[in-house]
C-alpha cells in the first residue's frame, strides 16, 4: 500500500515529464526533415494566403525551394507578382498569383471554387490558411467593420477553403492543411479580443478536424506563433498606438522563416498544435496552468 507521499511524488513526477516532453520534444521533431514534404509527389502545389508578406511570403519561398509549384493569394497585385515571378526564375517552378480580399464573400468563394477545382483534379497537396491581421483597442472601441472583416478573414476564408479542399484530398488519400493561428488563440486577450477568439477558433477546428480525419492521409496543423518578425506590426493600427517593436525582449522574436521551418518539419507527424520556439511553448504551457487569478494580477501589474 503506497503512502500519501510516495503517490504525491509519482503524480508530481508524472507531471514534471509531461510539462518535460511538451516542452522539449518538439525541439527535436521541429528541426528533423519533414514528413510531408519528403513523400511528396514529382509534381506538387501549395495554395499559400497572405503570401504578400511575412509568415506567407516564407512559406512561398521555402516550398518553392522544395520544388512546389505555388498559388499566392493576397491583395497586393504587385507584390505577389513580384513575388511570383522572383520564384519562378529561381526554381523554376510554376508560380501564380491570384489577387483577392478575404474578407469579401465574394473573393472568399472565388477562390474557395478554385482550391476546390485543383484539390479534384489531384494539384493541390498543402493549403496553407495564413492571411491575417490585428487590432488594438478594447472589443467595444474597434470599428465594427474590422472585427467582422478580421472573422472573414481569420475564419471564414480558412473554413471555406478548407471544406473545398478536403473532397479532393480524401479521394487522393494526400493532403494537408496548416492553419496560422496564434499563441494568443491560447489565452484571454483583453485589447485584443477579437483577434484571440479567431485564432482560438482555428485551434479547435483543427484539432477536431484532424480527429475526424484520422488515417485519411490528410494532416492539419494549428500553427500557433508568437512574435514573429514580418508586417504584422506595421500596420496602421499598431503605428497609431505606438507600438514599438524594442519593448518587446528580443529572446521573445523569431523569423518568419524560423517559423515555417517548424512548421513544415512538424506536419504529418501527427501532432495537430505546433508551437514554434521553446519560449513560445513555455508560455502557453504557465499560461495555461497558472490561476486565472494570477494570471489578472500579473496582467494589472504589467498594465496589459
Ligand atoms: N507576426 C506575428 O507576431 C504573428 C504572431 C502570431 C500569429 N501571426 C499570424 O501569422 C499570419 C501571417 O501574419 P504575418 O505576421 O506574416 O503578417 P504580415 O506580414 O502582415 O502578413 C499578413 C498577410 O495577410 C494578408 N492579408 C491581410 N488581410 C488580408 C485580406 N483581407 N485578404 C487577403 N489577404 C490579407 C496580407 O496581404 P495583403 O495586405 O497584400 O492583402 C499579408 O500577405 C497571420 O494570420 C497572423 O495573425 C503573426
């Protein structure tokens, strides 16, 4: 019969190499080659939105490097062309660039008709639901407007060109889906809890998705960054609020291309969340276990 202790340091111990794995094993599945990409066809074709710019553009560059063919979808004509025209010389592959705004219905179902068009015609292996964007400001500040584009954007462009792509991927047994969430899709997020919800929502579709798709042979990801170097912070709304990239620990920063090595690596191994970045998973990890209490404690001293 164990003592009180003995069951206290086994639990005790059982959770230390739980936090122990979560923490530390996807440094090693993160930086091996990947799975997906090292099964893929001669010919293979990813469908990246948000390519214009930062995580999007990385993902565009890294996987016209592996020899796939790329769609970039996003609103800047001259960008993705640019962009398009740059790969195509470097890797000659085909590189296409498809102007659309997702917050549109409209430009949403164009190209939800298109993903679907390739997907059944066997020229679609990775959908990669990146376009995104922030606000700043308490829910009831934020112009209406932008928090129904942001869950266009966020949401429903993701779940429609998700929907289009699957038929075609289970016919094909092949296929994959990496939606870009967020570290902050994890925690409550006051200033910013629009952008939290939507990238919460991703997370759970994911992770439910994938469990529907178990053994199909298509995988999905709920890619969850956090400081990424890239436009994000450019935009309008964090220059009027003065947000100031310095304030931020540099510690707490990758690349967009460190992300889209992680994220790459990762797929098709079975684990829906990738996290990228020891720091980022240590936070998501306190966070998630750390009192509510606390956590608003900790929030009101730091003023966030
Ligand atoms: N940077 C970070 O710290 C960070 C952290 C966690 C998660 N993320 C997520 O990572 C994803 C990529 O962001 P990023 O950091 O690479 O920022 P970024 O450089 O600003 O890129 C955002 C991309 O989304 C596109 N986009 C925005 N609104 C769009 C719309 N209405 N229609 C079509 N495309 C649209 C932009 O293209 P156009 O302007 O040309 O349309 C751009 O290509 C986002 O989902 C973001 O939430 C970023």
């Amino acid at each position: 019969m164990k003592t009180l202790k003995q069951w206290l340091t086994a639990i005790g111990g059982a959770t230390v190499g739980w936090a122990a794995w979560r923490l530390f094993a996807p440094e090693f599945w993160q930086r091996a080659p990947s799975p997906f990409l090292s099964t893929a066809p001669l010919r293979a074709t990813a469908l990246i939105t948000g390519a214009s710019s930062g995580i999007g553009e990385a993902f565009a560059r890294r996987l016209a490097r592996e020899g796939y063919d790329v769609v970039l979808v996003a609103r800047r004509k001259e960008r993705l062309e640019a962009l398009a025209e740059d790969l195509k010389r470097r890797h000659t592959i085909a590189a296409q660039a498809v102007v659309a705004d997702l917050s549109r219905a409209e430009d949403i179902r164009r190209v939800a008709d298109m993903v679907a068009g390739l997907a059944n015609d066997g020229q679609l292996d990775l959908l990669i639901n990146n376009a995104g964007f922030g606000t700043v400001g308490h829910f009831v500040d934020v112009p209406m407007s932008e928090q129904m584009n942001m869950l266009a954007v966020h949401v429903e462009a993701s779940v429609q060109l998700t929907r289009a792509a699957l038929p075609g991927f289970l016919r094909r047994r092949r296929g994959g889906i990496i939606n870009v969430a967020s570290i902050a899709g994890w925690f409550p997020m006051p200033g910013n809890a629009m952008y939290g919800a939507s990238k919460r929502y991703l997370i759970n579709f994911s992770q439910s998705l994938q469990a529907e798709l178990e053994g199909s042979g298509v995988f999905v990801q709920a890619l969850c960054p956090g400081f990424t170097y890239s436009e994000f912070h450019d935009a309008p709304a964090y220059r009027a609020a003065g947000f100031r990239r310095d304030v931020i620990p540099p510690f707490l920063w990758q690349t967009a291309e460190q992300v889209v090595e992680a994220s790459l690596n990762q797929l098709g191994r079975g684990e829906v969340i990738c996290i990228p970045g020891l720091h980022n998973r240590a936070i998501v990890l306190l966070g998630t276990v750390t009192p509510p209490a606390i956590v608003r404690a900790v929030r009101r001293r730091a003023g966030v």
